[in-house]
C-alpha cells in the first residue's frame, strides 16, 4: 500500500515528468487562455498586448514550456502606445526617454513668456487611450503701463506693453531730460513684467559759464550750458593741469568732474657742480624755460661740444647737463733746470703734485709743486728754480801755503784749485784739490814743510 501511495504522489509532481509550472506574468501583455497549474513539455502559450501597449514588431507572443521545466524567456514583445508630441504653443517640451505610455516630459515657455500649470507631464492610458495627463500652456508677460513724467511725455503712445517692447520718453521744451530716455519691459524676479529701469526726469538744468584761470577753453565754446554739454580746457604755456581737461554739465547744474585748476610750472633749487658755478644768483625756485647758464671755475675750462646751459622742464624738473662740461686745464711740463720730475708723467692737470729730483752736483730748492688756477690760467705753484748748484766752500787753508783763485766768491763741481808754498817751503802732495758733486773737496789736502 505504502509503494502505491508513492507512485500517485510522484504522478501528482510536474517536475517528475519534466512539466512546467505557472506561466510568466508581464505588466505588458496576457495570456489568451486562462491559466493552468502545470504544462507539459513544448506547450506553447500565446499572449495578448493589455490596454495601452502594441506589438512590438515582429517579437513573436508566444512562449514554450522548455525541457527543463522553464518558460523560454522573451524580450518586451508590447509596447507601450506613443502619447505623441505635445502641443504647446510659444513653448518647448523635453524629453528624458520617450513618448511612451509611463514615459514624462517636461514643458519650459520661450522668452518673455511665463509657464502657467505643471511643469511636467506623463503619458497615461485611460478610457482606452493614451494621452499627456497635464499639459500647461505660455502666456506672454505683460508690463505695467510706463510711469508718467512731469514737464515731459511719453513718445509710444497708449498700447499694451510685453516682453522687449520698448518705451521711449521726451521732454517739453527748456527741459533736459535726466536719466535713460527709455526703457524695456523685462522679466522681474518673480516673473513678472517689469520694466529695466526708473523712468527719466525732466529738469531745467543750467551750468554757470566755465572759466579757468591760465588756461584755455578748447571746446564747448557757447556762454549757455545745460544737461550733459562738454568744455575741454588746456593750460596755458608754463602751466601744469592738475585735474580733468574734460567736465560734463550734469542734472545738479554743476561741472563734473570739477574745473581742472593750472598750475605754474616751477623747477626747485638748481644742481651743483664741483667744478662750475651758476653766472647769476638763482632761488629755491624757477619759471618753466628759465635758462641756467653756468660757468667753469677757476681752473677748468668749456669743454668741447658740450653745454652748460640746464633749463626748467614741463615736468618741474631741470634737463640733464652734458656730463662733464667742463675739463680741469692742464699745466705745461714744469721746466727743470739740473733736474726731473719723478713718479708722474705728462699731462698734467689742474690740483695735480708732481716731485721733483736734482742732477748730480745739484740739490733741491723745492721738492715739489702743485699745479693751481691762475687769473688766466693754470700755472705750477711754487714756480721754478727747483734745483740749484751745490758749491763748495771756499778751499782749505794751509800753513806757509796759497792757492790760485783768490778772488773767487764760490766754487762749484768740478773746478780745482792748485796751491803754491811760500819761500823756503816745498809742496807735500796732490798741488790740486777739486770740487766735488758732494759739495767737498777732494782729499787729502796737500802741505808745505820746511
């Protein structure tokens, strides 16, 4: 009984004969046939699209009961129906996927022109159909009407003003008109029209006759000014401009920016030169085109090609001398009697110390000069002789003795003298001595015995 019992439980099991269980469900389509609990092998069952899907071309309906006791698998065979493009006149939609039943857009207005629903959309199916459940629709942006404007009007006359339209404004006569001549409706924070700007204003405006001093007016030359006229100045020559060249008269009746103000050009304390001084006295402060004119000092002269004139520039300042306008002169070579200069060669020029060394049987007057400005000139400070002869003194006495050259008041290198002995006395030694560069006589001196 028990072997029985088994084989009808077997029997009830789909799987023991490779059967299949319930068929798939799609949210797309179904079955044709009521449902069963188990289906053999190769049983194919076909489907049908559920409302608001279509077939999707050739994707066959039908699915197979598969040895292995599975439903064969099959891609969306329905689709969902197309709501369409929609229509929404002065906008645009926008589309994430596509018009499909479930699919949602999104809706945005062209410009000037304001969204008035749902921004967004979905294609459902009701009532058999598919279609957008909310499609909102544009409507333009309206301004209010432009503001009215004393002493003036409006040039547009009386219409509806919407998005871009401009509105233009006039002043009456003998009024200036202040501000934007006109205006645009435009789109406010909140959507809503609004218009770019505050309306002008209408005003007598009257700006005094401009005038500065040291200066000259080069445009804007009439005597009456009103809004928004324009004066340009210059200053005149020797005259710096410290502010605009160019005022507007503006709503206030005022110049704006301020009137320029000339200023005279002055040029502070002249340079110094070491080696020039300035012909006339001049102050902490000169006119632009003042001229200096300066002038070597004592012991420098022009040099060549160069100026030594500085003058007061535009910019308060002096123009740049020529470098080195004046060279220091230069003294001629000290003339030497019995002697050289040491340790300098020629030139020579102004302040310049040279020294000096004497001949052999000369000695030094003056070890050195400096070469100094003159009246005219340069000359050398002390002036020559620097060497002199050294002489001998006057030669050595000797007993019972005389030498030649009695009468001479010196003797210098080189002479001699020759000595004699008195009666009854003969000469030892040299008869000559002589006069040597040292400034001596040679030695030894000769004697006389008896």
């Amino acid at each position: 009984a028990l072997q029985w019992l088994l084989a009808l439980l077997l029997l009830a099991l789909p799987s023991a004969y490779g059967d299949c269980g319930e068929p798939p469900s799609f949210a797309f389509a179904e079955l044709t046939t009521p449902p069963e609990q188990s289906y053999r092998v190769g049983t194919q069952l076909q489907y049908q699209c559920r409302p608001g899907y279509v077939r999707n071309g050739n994707e066959s309906p039908v699915v197979t009961c598969l040895p292995n006791s599975t439903w064969s698998e099959k891609p969306d065979f329905c689709i969902g129906k197309s709501c369409g493009q929609p229509i929404i006149t002065n906008g645009n939609f926008h589309v994430e996927t596509n018009l499909l039943l479930g699919a949602t857009i999104t809706f945005s207005c062209n410009v000037g022109y304001l969204l008035l629903g749902p921004a967004s959309a979905q294609c459902v199916f009701k009532n058999g159909d598919v279609y957008w459940n909310n499609i909102p629709s544009c409507e333009i942006i309206l301004c209010p009407p432009p503001p009215e404007i004393k002493n003036g009007h409006l040039l547009s006359g009386n219409t509806d003003f919407t998005f871009g339209m401009a509105a233009s404004f006039s002043c009456n006569k003998g009024f200036s008109l202040i501000g934007e001549d006109t205006i645009y409706c435009t789109i406010g924070p909140n959507h809503n029209g609004t218009w770019s700007g505050a309306a002008p204003e209408c005003k007598v405006v009257r700006c005094k006759n401009p005038d500065v001093k040291n200066g000259r007016r080069l445009s804007g030359f009439g005597t009456e000014h009103t809004y928004r006229d324009s004066v340009s100045f210059e200053c005149n020559s020797g005259y710096r401009m410290n502010g605009s060249s160019v005022a507007t008269c503006e709503a206030n009746s005022s110049w704006t920016p301020p009137l320029p103000v000339c200023d005279e050009i002055l040029c502070g304390a002249p340079p110094h030169f070491p080696f020039a001084k300035l012909l006339t006295a001049v102050g902490d402060s000169s006119k632009f085109g003042t001229k200096l004119n300066y002038q070597c000092n004592p012991g420098y002269e022009a040099a060549p090609g160069k100026s030594s004139v500085l003058t007061c520039q535009e910019n308060e300042t002096w123009s740049a001398a020529d470098p080195d306008f004046c060279v220091r002169q230069q003294c001629s070579p000290p003339e030497i009697k019995y002697g050289k200069v040491t340790g300098k060669n020629p030139p020579f020029p102004f302040e310049t110390v040279v020294t000096f060394t004497c001949d052999s049987g000369h000695e030094l007057i003056k070890s050195s000069a400096k070469c100094v400005a003159s009246e005219n000139g340069v000359h050398w400070d002390p002036a020559p002789p620097y060497c002199s002869i050294r002489p001998c003194p006057m030669p050595p006495e000797i007993p019972n003795g005389n030498y030649n050259g009695q009468g001479k008041a010196f003797f210098t290198m080189g002479m001699f003298v020759r000595y004699t002995c008195n009666p009854g006395y003969y000469l030892v030694g040299n008869a000559a001595v002589f006069c040597r560069p040292s400034g001596n006589w040679s030695k030894p001196s000769p004697r006389c015995e008896g």
